[in-house]
C-alpha cells in the first residue's frame, strides 16, 4: 500500500511538472504593424515553446493600457510603437530596468535610448517622419506636389491631408514635437493650426493615413517614412516624401512590463528580439525601418536615413511624462477645437 502511496504521489508530482512546463505563457503588446506583430509572437513561440497572447494597439493607446493596468498588470513585454511614450512609461515606473546580454550587438542609438530611461525601455528600430501622396489623386485634382512641410498647409491642399491623433497615435505626438522643435512652440503651434485646417480625418493609427492614401480615400497621409515605402512597394500609387525644412524621427522601442506575471518568458521575449534573426523578419512583412542589432539586415527600400535632413531630436525631453502630457493638453485645447 505504501508503494503505490509513493508511485501516487510520484506520478501526481511528474504530472504537475510536466503541467508547469507546458504552462509557459507571454503576454505580448504590439505596437508595429498588425502583420508583424503577428510574425513576432508565431515566430518566438516556434523558436521556445512559450504560449504567446498578442494584442496589437497604437504605441499611445499601449501606454495607456499599461498604466491603466499598473496596480494589476496583465501585460508581459510592449514591443513596437515610438520611443517616446516608452520614456514616457519609463519615468513613470511603469516598466522594469532590464540589461539584456544582446545589448553589444545593437547600434548605439539603441543603447542610448535605454541608457536615458534607466534602462527600462530600448530601441529596436528607427525611422524618419514625412509623408506620403497618392499620385494619381494628386494628378486628378490638378494639385503641385508637395515637397516640404509648409506646403501642407496651403489652402489648394484643404480636405487632402490625414494624420493620426497624437493622443492615441506615437507617430502623430512625433510630429507634433518636431514641429515644435522646427519652429519653436509658438511656431509649432501656428503650423499645427494651420495643418488643422488641412485635414479630412484624424485617425487612431499611426500608419492608417498613408494606408488610407494608397486605396484612395485621401491624397496625403503624414506618416513615418517607412509606412509609406510599405505602400509603393505594395504596388499602390504613392510617393514619399522627406519634407526640406527637415524632419524628426523615432526610435521605436521595446520594455519590460513592471511588476510582469511571466517575468522570465519577457526577458526571453527581450533577448530573442534584440537578435539579428528576429530582426530580419522585419523583412517578410514588408517594414522598412532600419533595425537596431548591427548583425540584421536593412532593406534596400528603406529610406536612406543618411540622405534625410534629420533635426537633432530631444528624446529625453519629448518623451518626458509631464512634457508629453503639457503638449497634448495644448493640442487639445487649442488645435484640436478650431474649425475646419
């Protein structure tokens, strides 16, 4: 009777652990495109056996999701979306100090961008802001093509632009603070008004404007670079465009979610991310970014950032809680409520 007490017990053991390994799980916020956050989570739960549940939202409504879920959080790992709302989180505590043993491998950038958040975010990839035009809807209303920033507000472009809502969309809170850094914030703010009266939709998403562009809905989409590229390569009839006044740009980044449930699956999440191999998927699903392990590969058709007139963007200030929130607030009170 003992015996088999002992061989009970033993199996009850063997089958809790074998329960335990297979109970293995990452909770996975995604802030790139819908495609490749898809690739990202089917692809590391192939490479470890870890069971991944992806969410996909814009990098603003990520962080807000994140904070929202502080006292309980639910996610893992964010990965994607701009660096500045990752900042924003960092300062906030939001997401844990994490050195991953990947980190010799990534351009300096990258580093740099975890280095000013206290190592509690890190950048994946970079891309430069501008916009894109479809081609044969700018042929079709008799419109001269666009080349800088301040021809976007001119009145012959009234109902032709879109652009996200920098409340919800990273991409759209970088062209707000690039164009407070161009022209200073009263300028900035003039050129917000202006583009204000210019614009047909503000969407949730990010890229959604340039993807709009491409079927046809609007002419012009304010978008990061590499978006637009995704929609020439795709065949549609867009152009890009890097504005010649100059232009800001992102470090999209990824963190580690404080106070994570499946801690140890996020820093294998981390580590994997950061490699040149998953970099290179990056590829399968047409992104144009420039990846930040110095090993990956960029693509030919991505913008070439060395040609681009790039401001010397202030993450540390753009990307600060109260400097982010001061901004929006401006936005709102005084752009967003103006006529159009």
């Amino acid at each position: 009777m003992n015996t088999l007490k002992l061989m009970l017990g033993a199996s009850a053991l063997a089958f809790a652990a074998a329960g335990s390994a297979q109970a293995e799980k990452l909770t996975f916020y995604c802030s790139a495109q819908e495609e490749w956050c898809q690739l990202m989570a089917n692809s590391f739960q192939d490479a470890t056996g870890i069971d991944v549940a992806m969410t996909r939202k814009s990098s603003g409504e990520t962080f807000a999701q994140i904070k929202a879920e502080a006292s309980n959080p639910k996610g893992d790992v964010w990965w994607g979306g701009t660096g500045d709302p990752h900042l924003q989180a960092a300062e906030e505590g939001l997401t844990a100090e994490y050195i991953s043993p990947m980190r010799d491998q990534l351009h300096p950038w990258a580093i740099s961008q975890a280095e000013s958040a206290g190592n509690r975010t890190i950048g994946i990839y970079s891309g430069a802001l501008g916009y894109g035009y479809n081609t044969d809807l700018l042929a079709a209303n008799n419109l001269p093509e666009p080349a800088s920033w301040a021809d976007l507000t001119k009145p012959e472009y009234k109902g032709h632009v879109q652009m996200a809502n920098p409340n919800s969309s990273g991409t759209a809170y970088t062209t707000l603070a690039t164009m407070v850094q161009l022209f200073g914030e009263d300028g900035g703010f003039d050129y917000m008004k202006g583009l204000h009266a210019n614009i047909n939709q503000y969407t949730k998403s990010g890229s959604a404007p340039i993807k709009a562009a491409g079927r046809g809905e609007t002419t012009i989409g304010i978008v990061f670079m590499h978006d637009a590229v995704a929609q020439a390569v795709s065949g549609f009839p867009v152009k890009v465009v890097a504005p010649a006044e100059g232009t800001g740009y992102e470090i999209g980044s990824m963190s580690i979610v404080e106070g994570a449930r499946n801690m140890e699956e996020a820093k294998k999440f981390y580590d994997w991310a950061l490699s040149a191999e998953a970099q290179n998927l990056a590829l399968q699903v047409k992104a144009f970014q420039v990846p930040s392990n110095v090993g990956a590969e960029t693509s030919p058709s991505a913008p070439d950032m060395s040609s681009i007139k790039l401001i010397d963007y202030d993450f540390k200030t753009y990307g600060s809680s109260d400097e982010r929130k001061r901004l929006l607030k401006k936005w709102d009170d005084e752009v967003s409520v103006l006529p159009q």
